[in-house]
C-alpha cells in the first residue's frame, strides 16, 4: 500500500505558542519500500508518522492511501484501514496494562472478529516470532522495557499488515535482541513485500533501510535512496 502526504503542514497549539511541528512535508512511500526517518529529538518524525498512519489529520495539505485522500474517508473507512492494513508502533508502546501479553497481541484480532481458535494459532506463533512466547500469561507491567516493545511490535504485526509505521522499534532493545527484531521486520519486507516506515536512530535500521528521510525543524531535509546489496 502507498502512503502520501502532500504539502502537509501540522500545527499544535500550547497556550499562545503555535508549534510548526510540519512544514509544508511532501513524501510518497510505494509498496515494499523500507525507509528509515532520521531527525533529532522535536523535529517532527513522530508527527510525520502519525499523520503517515491516518491517526490524525494535517493542518493543511492532504495525505492518501492507495490515492484515496483520508480527508475524505468516514470514521467506519477510517478505523478499517487502521485495523486491517496498518500496524502501528508507538514510541510508547500503548499496551493495555490490565490485558496480558497475550490479551495485547490478540486485541487486533479480536476488533477483526476471527474465531477464537485461529486468533489463538496466530498469537502463538507471532509471541513465538519475538522470543515472548514463555512470557505469554504475565502482564505487561511484569515486563522489561525490551520486552514491552516486543509486545507492541507483536501487536502490530499479529495481522499482517500492508505498511509497518514504527517509532524507534528497537530503542529499549539490547543489540541482540534489536537485530533479531530487525531481521524479523526485514525479512516480512523482502518475503512478503511489507512497507516499512521507522523513525529511528539506529545506526544498523538506516543501514538497512532501502531509502533514508532526513528531516529538521518539521522540514524534509534528504531524502536518499540506497544501494542494498542485503
Ligand atoms: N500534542 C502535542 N502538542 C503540542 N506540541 C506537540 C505535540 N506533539 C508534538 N509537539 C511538538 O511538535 C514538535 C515535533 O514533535 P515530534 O514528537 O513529532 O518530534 P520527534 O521528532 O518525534 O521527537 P523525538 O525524537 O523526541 O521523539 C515538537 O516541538 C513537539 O514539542
Ligand atoms: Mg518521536
């Protein structure tokens, strides 16, 4: 699936301040491509991600999915793109701290209404993917940071999404455990031609990627594609 943003601009306000978190970005992401997004601290990557996942709207300019503008999407197009073909990693994980581990992964599948069994096969074999599978029955509050963002690439991924919007995937993870994740994401990007989109600054993510956004104060800075012998 391809995801644009045209000339889009995002705004916050805090009290009197207007923040220009977006200026005037511009960025189209094609099926199967990997890209890494790099920017210091406040320049925008989460901002840009959000947007990128239609969880929220620009202040000005237009973002598309497969062409369609969001703009003109309705709440029930909405939350089933989100759903069904977007996985989502948040820079703070968003897990459900009453739910167990395995009650996280599943929730996705539950919101797609598959029947219990096959929601069951697929939560076991995707916690099994991330090395979560003997942690399955804790809460996440029970978990190591490593080991919460597992949980939340788990849930990301449980269903096979078309594009994987990440913010920092690998940040709370030993570089063991990182490049096991990577690889992971890697490979569902080179088998089953998933887009990749991680805002990160990881050194071995932005060597892999196949293409690498830079942006500065809510502006694109670079925008460079690789040469990727893999
Ligand atoms: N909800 C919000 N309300 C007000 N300002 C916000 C909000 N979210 C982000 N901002 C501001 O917008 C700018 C961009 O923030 P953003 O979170 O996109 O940066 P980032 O590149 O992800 O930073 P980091 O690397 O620290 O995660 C920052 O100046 C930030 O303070
Ligand atoms: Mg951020």
């Amino acid at each position: 699936m391809s995801i644009a943003l045209e000339s889009v601009s995002k705004t916050y306000q805090l009290g009197q301040t207007t923040v220009h978190a977006l200026r005037d970005v511009s960025l189209e992401i094609a099926q199967g491509e990997f890209v890494a997004l790099t920017g210091p601290s406040g320049s925008g990557k989460s901002t840009l991600l959000q947007l990128m996942g239609a969880l929220d709207q620009p202040s000005s300019g237009e973002v598309r999915v497969d062409g369609q503008p969001v703009s003109k999407l309705d709440d029930r197009e909405l939350a089933q793109i989100r759903r069904d073909r977007i996985g989502f990693i948040f820079q703070s994980f968003n897990l459900i701290p009453v739910l167990s581990v395995f009650g996280n992964v599943e929730l996705p599948l539950v919101l797609k209404k598959l029947p219990r069994q096959e929601r069951q096969e697929m939560v076991h074999a995707m916690l099994k993917r991330v090395g979560l599978a003997d942690r399955a029955h804790h809460t996440t509050e029970e978990l190591s940071g490593g080991q919460r963002q597992r949980v939340a690439i788990a849930r990301a991924l449980v269903t096979e999404p078309s594009i994987v919007l990440s913010d920092e995937p690998t940040a709370n993870l030993d570089s063991k455990t990182g490049e096991e994740i990577l690889d992971l994401m890697r490979r569902l990007n080179q088998e089953q031609h998933v887009t990749l989109l991680f805002a990160t600054h990881d050194h071995s993510i932005v060597a892999q990627a196949g293409r690498v956004v830079s942006i500065l104060d809510g502006k694109i800075q670079g925008d460079k594609s690789m040469v990727n012998t893999g």
